[in-house]
C-alpha cells in the first residue's frame, strides 16, 4: 500500500481497449491504479526512478503495453510492435527486481497466437504446439523477456489472450465492419504473393524469411478463440486472486467457434442480410484498406483454457453470439 492505505495497481497499457475496462474494474474493487505510458499520466517508459517509486510496495503490476497489432505488417511497424512489448517488459522486470517491496502478483500480456494453425485439435497450455512466423516470434520472444526477469519475491502469469470482444474493442469495429461491407460470409485461405511480410523474426527485429505459416485451409472451418472483455477483467482478478497461478495462462472462452459459425453470427448480429464469401485474393484489397492484416480471421486459433477452468473460473459469456450482440449493443451506445 502507498499513500491513502489503498492497494495499489500498477497498470501499463492503460490506455487501450482492455486497460481502460480494466482500470474503471480495479478502481471500482479499491485499488489505487497508477499508470505507465508514453504519456503518463503516472510514470513515462524510460523514466526509472518513478517507475520503481511506483511499483515498490504495488499490489500487483499488470503489463498491457505494446504496439497495436491492428496494422499493416510493414517493416517498421513489426520493429515496433516488437520493441515496445520487448523494453517496457524488461523495464517493469528491472524496476520489480530493484525494489524493497516488490508486487505479490505480475501479470505480463502474451497472445495465444503463439499456438500452430490448429485445425485438429485445441491448444492447452500443457501439450499446445507452437507455431511460426512474424506474430509467433513476437510472442515467444515477449514471454522470453518475461520470463528472464529476476524476480523471485513475485509471482508472474503470463496471460496468453485470445481476441478480445467489446463494443468499443477493435476487433469487434473490425469483424462488424466487413459484416456491414457485405464481406460476412465465410473466408477462405490462399496464396498471394505478399505473404511474405508475415515471416518470423529474431529478437533485433530482423526477418527471418520464409518462416511465414504457409498452411492452406479450405471450407472456411479455421477456428476462432475469443474472449469477452467482461472475461479479460475476471481473468485478471480470478489471477490476482489464486496464488496457485503462475507460469503461462491461457485466456480464451471455453469453446472456439468456426469461422462459418462466426460470420453467420456477425451477420445476424448487425442486420446484414447477406454475406459475400471471400477468399484471400478478396480479403487482401479490403484488409489493405482497413489498414490491417487478414491473419485475424485466416488464421487458425484454438486456444483452450484448461487451467483456469481447472481453477474453478466461471465464464460471464460463452456464447458467442450471445457476446457479439452485448458488444455491439455496448458499442452503439
């Protein structure tokens, strides 16, 4: 505790989509949450001092800071998107392992991207394969800094998120948008020349070319793990909570949808009556003017969570559908 006898919750990342639901959720519990960004308020990255001021004698420290993966794959955005997952976490590590009262809990973002394409079978954390590629190394290579931090006098989770719905959230804008474009019918994988903008990295940023997925799907079955953001927050607080915990989570509601399943629930979620199948070729032009990439739906992610369901962790949305009509009722109000 620090100042007027309240937990502190050290929260970096504020300023996204889940560190603002979470933030409101933590302060509404009693904690006192303090923030680090590039812009403060709190503390900035880069200054020590305050940082350490912040944390010494912190509750718990929650890292959510990094570059949006909401882009284009150009080759200064996959420096940054690495970089500032990479240095704010070595930055948080040094900072914790530095200080008199180090935090009880940290709990470090991670994606459960890092898993194969999985078709056959969903990933665990105890038996999950996996994969390759841009988003792949960036996971493997964020969990690595996490994981070499020297802090034995805290515990560390790190939370492997799947995409996370919420009205305001940017995947859902950007799964209801191609439903309102008309694009909301199935997807299909394929070749296209570009792909290569996806290949691995090492940990200085430099391309590992030909380490891109180069799986082909068909059928639009490509499976799609998500979570409500209702969820993110009672992970987090189910995480604090559980001393139990620790190592690798993964966040993800029980059951994975498909790809078919998920457009037809989109759609009826906003109204569209129709939806234009569309294979890669198709999804390319739209993604490159949405300023994104269409790993989001071609990819596929089916990420189990085992251990908190272990844990005794009781889903608020299960269904899918259910949850894309929550979020975007949130999101138009």
């Amino acid at each position: 505790m620090q100042g007027d006898g309240r937990p502190v919750a050290v929260l970096a990342g504020a300023s996204g989509f889940i560190g603002r639901h979470l933030g409101s959720a933590l302060e509404a519990d009693g904690h006192r949450v303090v923030r680090i960004g590039r812009s403060g308020p709190d503390a900035r990255w880069g200054e020590t001092d305050r940082i350490r001021s912040l944390v010494d004698g912190a509750a718990v420290v929650v890292n959510l800071a990094g570059k949006s993966v909401n882009c284009r794959c150009t080759e200064a955005n996959r420096r940054e998107v690495l970089r500032s997952r990479l240095e704010t976490t070595r930055e948080l590590g040094e900072a914790i392992a530095s200080v008199d009262a180090p935090p009880a809990v940290w709990l470090n973002a991670s994606t459960g991207t890092i898993y194969r394409d999985a078709h056959d079978r969903a990933m665990t954390e105890v038996d999950g394969e996996l994969g390759s590629g841009f988003s792949v190394d960036v996971a493997r290579h964020w969990e690595a800094a996490f994981a070499a931090a020297d802090t034995p006098r805290t515990r560390k989770v790190a939370l492997r998120m799947s995409i996370v719905l919420g009205g305001d959230g940017p995947a859902t804008r950007l799964l209801a948008r191609l439903a309102r474009l008309g694009l909301g019918g199935p997807q299909f994988h394929g070749p296209w020349p570009g792909g290569g903008r996806l290949d691995g990295i090492t940990t200085s940023g430099e391309r590992r070319h030909g380490t891109a997925d180069r799986r082909r799907t068909g059928g639009a079955r490509q499976r799609f793990s998500w979570v409500h953001v209702d969820d993110m927050v009672g992970i987090v607080r189910h995480c604090m909570r559980d001393a139990s915990l620790d190592g690798v989570v993964n966040v993800a509601a029980p059951e994975a949808s498909d790809n078919r399943a998920l457009m037809a629930a989109l759609r009826r979620s906003v109204g569209a009556p129709f939806g234009l199948p569309a294979h890669r070729w198709m999804l390319e032009p739209a993604m490159w003017a949405l300023r994104t990439e269409p790993e989001l739906i071609l990819k596929s992610r089916w990420v189990h969570p085992e251990r908190l369901l272990a844990g005794g962790y009781a889903f608020q949305h299960t269904s899918l559908e259910e949850a894309l009509r929550s979020s975007l009722v949130r999101g138009a109000g």
